[in-house]
C-alpha cells in the first residue's frame, strides 16, 4: 500500500509540474517570446494542451464565463493542494497496511 501512496503523490507532483510548464509556456507565447510557428515549440504547446485539456474542460463547463481570463488551472492546482492534503493526513491507512 505504500506503493500505491508514492505513486499517487508522484502523479499529482508530475501534474503540478506539467500545469507550471504549460502556464509559463503559455505567457511566453502570448508576449511573443517564443514562436509557434517553430515546430518543436509547437509540437511541445500541442502535447501539452492535447494533456491538459481533458483536465482543463469539465472545469471550464462549471466555472462562469469570465473572459479572456481562465480560470481553470486555477481551479486545478487547488484540487491537487486537495488531494495532496488528503493523502498526507491519510498517510496512516497506506502505512497502516
């Protein structure tokens, strides 16, 4: 059981990891500091949102229409903080087995 609690912290980190990556990535698009019409940078932005958005869009269906402004990974990192929490303070029930 401790296996299964390693794996899903490490799945949720990996996440949180992915999501910075796409917001950062995201920024420096919309500035014009990187360029999608350079085919690994948007082979990379393809993949990542071809990742991410099956994630992003049941969040994107509850959440209000704000915009320009998405307010999905928001969202997102606060349910990961959730559940990492939730592990943690459950950590006995993995350990205990």
């Amino acid at each position: 059981m401790v296996t299964l609690y390693q794996a899903l912290q490490l799945i949720l980190q990996v996440l949180w990891f992915i999501m910075i990556v796409h917001i950062i990535m995201s920024w420096l698009i919309n500035f014009q500091v990187l360029n999608l019409r350079q085919p690994l940078i948007a082979q990379l932005w393809d993949g990542l949102n071809r990742l991410l958005e099956p994630l992003y869009g049941p969040i994107r269906n509850i959440l209000p229409n704000t915009g320009g402004l998405d307010l999905a990974p928001l969202v997102l990192f606060i349910i990961i903080i959730i559940l990492q929490r939730a592990l943690a303070n459950n950590a006995g029930f993995f350990y205990g087995m």
